[in-house]
C-alpha cells in the first residue's frame, strides 16, 4: 500500500488546486444532474438506447457523451493551467476523436436480430447478454493494435497496460476486500441497487438452463465468466488508453477527464453508483498514471462487479 500512497502524493504535488477540482466536480455533476432528470429517468436509457439502438447514429451519440465530458473538463483544466501545460493541440483533437469514436462503436455494438436467426428462441436473451460481454474483443481491443501503431507506436507500455511484470496483487486484494461490505450493504438496503443487481436476472439464464437440460448455477458461471471478461476491455480503454496512453499528451492533466469519462459509462446504472464511479475511477486512474499497468485495476473493478451479481443473486433466491 505504500507504493499507492507515494502514487497519490506525487500526483498531487503541485497539481492540486481546490477550486480546479471543484469546478470539475460542479462539471461532472452537471452532466449527471442532466441524464438522470431527463423526461422518463434517463438519457442514455431512454434517448440514446431507446430511440437510436440500431442506428448509425448511435455510435456518434456516444461518440459525443464520451467526448464532451472529456474536453470539457479538460477545458476546465485548461483555465487552470494554460500558463503551465500545453492542452489542446491538434495531435490531441485527432488522438482523442478517434478512441472516443472507437468507444462509440463499441458501444454501439447490436446483434440482437442476426442472433436470433441461429439460436433457439428460449436461449436468444442468454447468448445475446454473453455475446454482447465478449464483443470488445472484436470492437476494442482488436482495433487498439492500429491504433497504438497509429499513435503510440514509440511508446514501450505495451497494449496499454496489459502486461504481468511484477505486480503485487495484495493492495489490490486488500481495496477489494474493504469493498466488500459496502457492496453487501447496498444490495441489501438501497432499493435501486436491488432493482438492478443481478445482471445476471436479465439473461433469461434460467430458459437457457432449461434448454440445455444443465443446471441453473452452470448458466451462472457462463454469464459471470463472460461477464467479468468485459472489465478488462473496460480498463483498457478509460485507464489504458485514456491515461496510460494520453499521459505523454497531456500529463497528469488526463486523470480527472478520464473519471468524467468514465462517470458517462454508468449513466444507465443507479445513480449511487455512477457517483462513486467518478472517485473509483480517480482511484484507478492516478495508479495507473505511474504503474504503466492496468490489471489491478481489473482485479479490482471485475471483483466489485462479481460480488455484486452474486450477492444480488443471493438476495434474488432468498
């Protein structure tokens, strides 16, 4: 845990400025204030995914969420920091559009209708839940190997972030283990993480037990496999590629957009948990500023998620 803490106090050395912070803070609130007050609860649920779900326009709304929470707090960094930090250069705009429009494709990603041309109709909801999961590896990470060519060919990080040289998974181990109890009680007391938490409800995975003649806690293990896999896709785009690789661009100055960044991601999740996404991904940003590396990040961030849906799964079955 000391590596973290030396982390955090070279970041902040010299960079921490109270007001900064909290017009970034006002910022991100303000985007969050403005999805989840949208007529019938949700923007992104009820303008993005219900009005454009399998339209060219998708990608470019998200393209735009991602976008515009990014550059604008950047903006406000800039306001900040113009005296001492070069920002907005055009290498930047180029960089930064064309990984948020890679985001915004894999967001966009929609296989419902050709899924349910090949497989049995009781299994349609439980593969296209699976399918949707492991489509990064075809949306995102394949497509980062141009782009790291394209732009960070020079750089010696890796993919962003994903290498196992020597990382101590006990800081990790221990920040998932204090999370634990907090994630027992919100599934057992907040309402809204009730509603949401098991993912798993929502796959049909009982009618695809049934199908296959197997036992329901087999689903479970298929959904919560696949499940669990979408978070390295997760951290290698808002921790990878948003700070590994914008760090030699914009220095420190990339963490807290990445954290609004990031905060847009949830914006179809309970609110209390796209506001603790914001701190969370702080968090995971400013260690992998200085680690070069991602992976306990996704230990961290695929645990969080894997309790949640067992412990959502748990209250379902009492």
């Amino acid at each position: 845990m000391k590596k973290f803490y030396d982390y955090f106090i070279a970041f902040h050395k010299d960079y921490f400025n109270i007001w900064m912070y909290l017009a970034c803070l006002l910022f991100i609130a303000a985007t969050i204030v403005f999805n989840y007050t949208w007529p019938g609860g949700n923007f992104e649920d009820n303008f993005i995914d219900n009005k454009f779900v399998s339209t060219n326009l998708r990608p470019i709304f998200f393209f735009l969420t991602h976008a515009l929470t990014f550059w604008g707090c950047l903006f406000i960094i800039w306001l900040f920091r113009r005296k001492k930090d070069k920002i907005f250069t055009p290498a930047f705009f180029l960089k930064s559009s064309v990984a948020f429009l890679l985001l915004g494709i894999d967001r966009s990603f929609f296989i419902y209708h050709q899924l349910k041309e090949i497989v049995p109709g009781p299994t349609l909801l439980f593969y296209y839940k699976c399918v949707a999961n492991l489509s990064s590896f075809l949306t995102m990470f394949l497509p980062l190997f141009l782009f790291k060519y394209l732009f960070d060919r020079q750089e010696k990080f890796g993919l962003y972030g994903l290498k196992f040289n020597k990382i101590n998974f006990i800081p990790y181990w221990v920040m998932l283990g204090l999370m634990i109890p907090i994630l027992y009680s919100a599934i057992t007391f907040i309402p809204e993480i009730q509603n949401y938490y098991p993912t798993y409800r929502r796959t049909g995975g009982l009618r695809f037990a049934n199908y296959y003649h197997i036992a329901e806690t087999t689903a479970i293990a298929i959904y919560e496999s696949v499940y669990i896999s979408d978070f390295i896709f997760t951290e290698l785009f808002f921790r990878g590629v948003l700070v590994i690789s914008f760090a030699r661009l914009l220095g420190k100055n990339c963490v807290i957009p990445m954290a609004a960044s990031y905060a847009a991601l949830h914006f179809g999740k309970p609110l209390g948990e796209t506001i603790s996404s914001i701190f969370g991904g702080y968090i995971l940003g400013v260690i992998a500023l200085y680690s070069k590396n991602i992976w306990g990040g996704v230990f961290v961030h695929g645990g969080i998620a894997l309790f949640m849906d067992l412990f959502g799964i748990m209250k379902m079955n009492q």
